[in-house]
C-alpha cells in the first residue's frame, strides 16, 4: 500500500513527536503525543492522520499509533488532565489555537 503526499508528511510529523516522547516513561509519552496533537494541528490534519491509521498506519512509530488512538479514545481536555496525572505535562495551550 502506497502513502498519499499528504499522508506522508503527517506520519513524518507525528513520528517526530514521538521520538521527542520515546524518552520519557510510557503512558506520559502516549498521552504527550495526543496532547500535542490535539494541541497543534488543525481538524482537517487530524482527520488525515486518523483516516492513514484506519488505512493501516503504514510506517507510524509504535508510540505515535498508540498516542494517536489515545487522542481518538478522549476528548482532548480529558488526555490533557490524564496527561497531568501521569506526571506528564500538557502544552497548556487552548486546543488548535496554533494551527487554527
């Protein structure tokens, strides 16, 4: 299965959020990503991410998949305040003030 242009440049970018998040313990890691994410990236990014993970989420790091199906498990707020109770820190901005 190919990757769309589109696509590819999501995974890239959710995979750099993930290696940012592979140094810290697991669940703060999985629930940083679905943070960011909610945080950062616009409706329309979102539903392109989630419609490549349906797809099969062909080439996405294992703790980008995983914070990628935390976020769609949660409305955003929720992940922020499990994020905290983690020991996690949320990036404490209003969600998609950033990419619109």
């Amino acid at each position: 299965m190919s990757v769309g242009a589109e696509a590819e440049k999501l995974v890239t970018m959710v995979n750099q959020v993930a290696r940012f998040f592979e140094s810290q313990a697991h669940e703060p890691g999985v629930l940083g990503i679905a943070d960011h994410v909610a945080a950062f990236w616009t409706p329309r990014m979102r539903e392109a991410i989630f419609r490549h993970v349906d797809e099969g989420g062909v080439n996405l790091r294992p703790l980008a998949l995983e914070g990628l199906q935390s976020l769609r498990a949660r409305p955003p707020k929720a992940a922020a305040a499990k994020l905290e109770a983690a020991g996690g820190v949320s990036v404490g901005t209003e969600r998609g003030s950033d990419a619109g």
